[in-house]
C-alpha cells in the first residue's frame, strides 16, 4: 500500500542549500516525490512505502537544518487520504494526523515535540507552546513556530522594502533597552527576524545568556551602524547547519550518543563571544552588505581597541578574525577568547608567515599604525599558523574542554592549543623531517635517498610523465611541507594537476578527494613506526608517485592522503590530549569537516569527538582569503604575493573601498 507524508520547512530566508537539496531530493527520489513554495513555506509531497518514507525523513532531518524543519507525525495511506492542498496550506489547521489507517512514526527534527503537538491536538486546545532546544517549538493548531520564553524582548525584523524599514532610531531604542536587561542580568531572548533559525547559546554559570536569530542578509540596509553604547545584533546570513545547544556538550560521556551531533559551533562562539562580553565591553559593529557581493561582513570594535572582522558565506559557517590586538592588551582577554577560523586563509605569506596585510588592512580602517616587534599583532604562534588551516577557540563556549588543531606550522609539525579554563597548553606533535624549505627537485632528491626501490621509483615516474617531472624540476619556488598548503602544491603537481604551489592548492585538494568514491582509495604510507603520530613527507610523496604510476586516479590519491593524514592526526591528538583533557572536544576546519576525518577519530576510539559535517559538497568552501579581500566591482584583486609596500597599500585601499 502506498503511503503519502508531506514535509514543510517554514523560513523567509530559505537559503539555496536546502532548496537544490529538495530539488535533488525531488530528481533522485525513487518514489513520488512533488515540489512546491507557497508564501514563504516550501513543501515537500512524498509518496512511497512506509520504509522509504521513513528514510526519507531521516535523511531531510541529516541534510536540513532541524530548526527549519517540519513535518506531520503520520504517514497517510495515499489511497484514503490525497495529502493536504498545496495551494492552500498557510493559516489553516492540519488533517488530524491520527486519521484511521495511520501509521505513526518518530520522525525528526524532535519526536517528542511532535507526540506531544499530537496529544494537544487530539484534546482539541488551540495552543501549543513547548520550548525545545532543539527544534524551537511547533504550533499544531496552525503550524507556525512558537517561541516566547519569559524576558523575550521582540526587535522588529528589517522587511526587504525600503520604505518599510523601521525607524533607525526606534531600532536603537529597542537595543538600548535589550543592552540594559542584560546588565542588570536578566536572561534575554532577542529575535530580530520572522525567520526560523536560532542560535540558543547558553554560557558558563554567572554569565548572561544571549539568544539570537538570524535574518536574510538583504533585508538588511547596506550600511547599519549602532551607536558605542549600544549593542547591534548579529544577524548576518543564513545557516546552514543544525544548531545544538552548547550544554549538550558538556554532558556526561555516559549520556553523549554514539552518533555524530552536528553542531554549528564556529557559528556559536561568535555570537557567543559578543554576548558575554556584553556586560564589560561597549561593542559597536558595523554591519556591510553590498548588494553585488555575496558574502555579508560586518567590522566590530571595542572599547579596548580591538579590531574584529567578521565574514560569512551563505554555504558555510561564519568567520571571525582578530585583525588586531593593542599594545599592552592583558592576557586575560586573550585566555578567555581566540578566533575561530573555518577556511584556509590566503592573505598571510606562506613562506614568511608576514601578517602585514591583515595589519595595514587595521592601521587603514582604525587609524592604527602596523603591528611591530614592540606592538605585536597576531599573537606569536598565529604568524605561521594562518598560513594554513587554523582553529582556536574560546574555551568557556563548551565548559573549558575544547583546543583547536593547526596544520600549518612550518618546521614544526602539528599544533594542538588546548585551554582549560585557567591557562593555555601548546602541544607540538613534531615533524622531524621537515626541516628547511625546499625546492620541488630538492624534495625529490631526498625521496630517491630512502632506499633503492626509490630511486627506480623516480626513474620510471620521470620516463612514464616526462611533462610532470619537467616541471618539478623548473620549480624554484620553495616548499615548506610542513604547511598543509606547500603540500597540497606537491601533491597535485605529482597527480599532474596542478603547475605550481598556490594560495588554493588547499581548497583544490579536497575537492578532488570529495570526487572519489569512498572506501575505494590507496592508504599512503606515511611513517615506518605505527606508533609515530608525525607524518614524513618524503614516504607520502613516494606512495603518490607510486600510486599515480599504478594507475590511481588524482581524486583517489588526494582522499587517501587525506584519510591517512587523518588517521594520523587522531593518533597524535589521543596520545597528547586524552591524558590531560576532557575528549569533550570540537574542531572546526575544512579537513575536520571532511567525513574521512571523522571516520580516522572513530577507528581510534574518539567517539565523544563532536564534528560539524557540512551539508554542502566540500568543493564549495572558498577560501578565506576571498572572504575577507573580496575586492570591489571596480578594484584589482590582490595578488597572491605581495608587491612594494606603497602598492601593496594602494592594493589594499582599493579592496577596502567597500566598506565606506
């Protein structure tokens, strides 16, 4: 007997992640499967057996945002009920969802919400208000979203109509108010949108608690500036990833799932960050949204000095970089906050790790002159580690258990930075073969030294792909292989795909390994002792080389590498970090992102690991550096190593432009 069961996801900012997925769903879906949008809902009609119905769901509720998802508790029988209207679904109250022949099923985002939705309904009250962490709360009688908890304090949302838009003013009564209620310690909810995404963020005991929903970018003015005794709420772009509330994770290990949670946690500590910081800090924020660009920014500042750039995308999560930090800036501050970053970051030299961009960018738009060997900027470790992957985070955000993980510390291999709530530990997993900076040849050269297997290794990859080796020889560039990103360089150079090292090198090598077909590649050799966490690039450019002449495909050779590097990373963080800290942990970069990563954690035990699966193909993360120097429609964009300092300036003026 078939089955029908329709799917409505409520939001005004519908986002195209979840659109193209109900499209692909509709495409791909082995049963009937209809499609429509109808003021601002968009519903999904699904017909098949109550299996596949029921994996259907579980797979919306794996793929969508929970908080944006929706769905009536029964599965009708198509054959007694055609499924509700579709013209005709807002406002009007649903078919009894206990109708005789149906069956029930616990689908996402929340069964409980929804059992208990059916029992108000069957008891025919017209409301139903239940707060969920989860999934927010749902009304049975008319399908709205409902969520009032006590101290809520309303801020009208920006319609998309210019001549609708609230009076600026009557907005920053409406902050000032929101501003004093969280002095005084009330607990505050502020929803700025109709929108049905929000943030919940619950931080440590004493602290304030800042609830914040997100609103469509451009309902939004293009230049929104609040005043510096006022706080302006942080509402910049659609989420993509489902949302937890930060005290799930830090449960007992004895109640934590077996299966990954999705959590937007980069996301979260920005909002976070700023609300804590709410009953100490005077925080002004400028929020820009071009209507030629699609990545919303907003510049904050502090009373101390602070300069933060914060940069989104509306198919990832948000960025947040301290762009600065004054002279004489206490450590306290800094103990309690980093930043956290999401994408590989392109502004910094990978060579020299020279943050003067990012410093001439701040010196250009506070006033404030470059940082020095006596006015430092980046705090030390971060020179180099910005020129790769980088992840720190503020500790109180998940109760002082959570490090960050950088791949791009040249000459010295991993670095774990965990915290504990009272001081910081660096842990280096060393990569004693990295040494100095070498040229493509002179890494060869030291691969053919391993044994004579290698050497005839080299010998037949010349003969066999005389184009490639060629220009390895050519390559006078020098390669720090300690640096994710002269890696990836060397790595794709020796797949053929790729003629030199490069700022995406990074971002080009994970999307050919989300190309390959997964359980199906090489594992790389990458240290002759199992037990050592550090990886040797010399045997993992030799198992490339050897691969690549077996006739593997880049795509297969780029996942491999990935997944052993993986593996080998979670050795390193269990043998340095499980001694000393909580497993209660979450990391946050494009490669933890990556499902191989997650798997490598799982095979060593790190089943309390919490990662944030995209879901978004990997191919669609830019890079940083696109993010946050995202040139004007009539600049120049910036080239990839810099040039003479007055034009590197006129360079980075020009970039800037869009935020006047």
């Amino acid at each position: 007997m078939g089955h029908r069961i329709r799917f409505f996801f409520r939001t005004r900012c519908l986002n195209s992640v979840l659109y193209d997925f109900l499209a692909r769903a509709q495409a791909e879906s082995e049963h009937a499967v209809e499609l429509a949008r109808n003021h601002g809902e968009t519903n999904l009609l699904a017909t098949g057996n109550e299996k596949e119905l029921a994996e259907l769901a579980e797979t919306l509720g794996q793929e969508i945002p929970l908080s944006i998802f929706l769905s009536q508790s029964g599965i009708l029988p198509a054959d007694q009920e055609s499924g509700p209207d579709l013209g005709n679904l807002v406002g009007q109250p649903p078919e009894n969802p206990l109708a005789p022949g149906t069956t029930k099923v616990a689908l996402p985002p929340c069964p409980r919400c929804l059992r208990l939705a059916e029992e108000h309904f069957l008891a025919g009250r017209a409301e139903f208000n239940h707060r969920c962490r989860i999934c927010l709360a749902v009304d049975s009688a008319n399908q709205q979203l409902v969520f009032t908890p006590p101290g809520t304090l309303e801020v009208q949302s920006c319609p998309t109509a210019d001549h609708d838009r609230p009076d600026p003013r009557q907005q920053h009564a409406l902050l000032a108010k929101a501003a004093d209620l969280l002095a005084q310690g009330r607990q505050l909810t502020i929803i700025t949108s109709a929108g049905s995404t929000t943030a919940s963020l619950q931080p440590p005991a004493g602290r304030h608690q800042l609830q914040v929903q997100v609103t469509d970018p451009q309902s939004l003015p293009d230049h929104w500036l609040c005043g510096d005794d006022q706080l302006l709420l942080l509402a910049a772009w659609e989420k993509p990833l489902v949302m937890l509330h930060p005290s799930d994770l830090t449960r007992e290990k004895h109640r934590l799932p077996d299966t990954p949670l999705p959590v937007g946690l980069a996301d979260d500590l920005c909002l976070w960050y700023l609300g804590r910081h709410l009953q100490e800090l005077s925080v002004s924020l400028l929020f820009l949204a071009p209507q030629q660009q699609k990545q919303p920014r907003a510049l904050i500042h502090t009373e101390h000095g602070e300069c933060w750039l914060l940069t989104g995308h509306r198919a990832i999560m948000p960025l947040l970089v301290r762009l600065n930090r004054p002279p004489g800036h206490n450590r306290r501050a800094e103990q309690n906050g980093y930043c956290a970053t999401t994408s590989p970051c392109s502004s910094i030299s990978p060579a020299t790790g020279n943050d003067a961009t990012l410093n001439d960018a701040v010196a250009l738009l506070a006033q404030r002159q470059p940082a020095t060997d006596d006015q430092p900027g980046f705090p030390a470790r971060h020179h180099q580690a910005f020129a790769g992957f980088l992840a720190t985070t503020p500790s109180e955000a998940v109760g002082g258990r959570v490090f960050g993980i950088s791949l791009a510390l040249p000459a010295a291999g991993v670095a774990l930075l965990a915290t504990d709530g009272r001081g910081e530990q660096e842990i280096i997993i060393p990569a004693p073969t990295a040494g100095q900076p070498l040229t493509a040849a002179g890494i060869i050269a030291q691969i053919a030294e391993l044994d004579p297997q290698a050497q005839r290794l080299i010998t037949n990859f010349a003969h066999r792909y005389p184009d490639r080796w060629q220009a390895l020889q050519e390559l006078d560039q020098p390669l720090q292989v300690a640096a994710l990103g002269d890696l990836c360089s060397l790595l794709l150079l020796l797949c053929g795909q790729q003629a030199g090292p490069d700022h995406s090198a990074p971002q080009h090598f994970l999307d050919l390994a989300a190309r390959a077909t997964p359980g199906r590649s090489p594992q790389l050799e990458m240290t002759r002792e199992d037990d050592q966490p550090a990886f040797d690039h010399r045997l993992l450019c030799r198992s490339a080389m050897s691969y690549t002449l077996a006739g593997a495909t880049p795509a297969a050779i780029c996942r491999g590498v990935l997944e052993s590097l993986a593996e080998r990373l979670a050795r390193g963080i269990w043998a340095h970090a499980e001694p000393a800290f909580s497993p209660q942990v979450a990391l946050c970069t494009p490669l933890c992102l990556h499902p191989a990563f997650f798997q490598a954690i799982r095979r060593q035990g790190g089943k309390d690991f919490l990662l944030a699966p995209p879901p978004v193909p990997l191919a669609s993360l830019p890079a940083i550096g696109r993010l946050l120097h995202s040139p004007a429609p009539d600049a120049q964009p910036l080239p990839a190593t810099a040039p003479a300092d007055k034009e590197r300036r006129a360079l980075i003026k020009n970039a800037l432009d869009v935020f006047k």
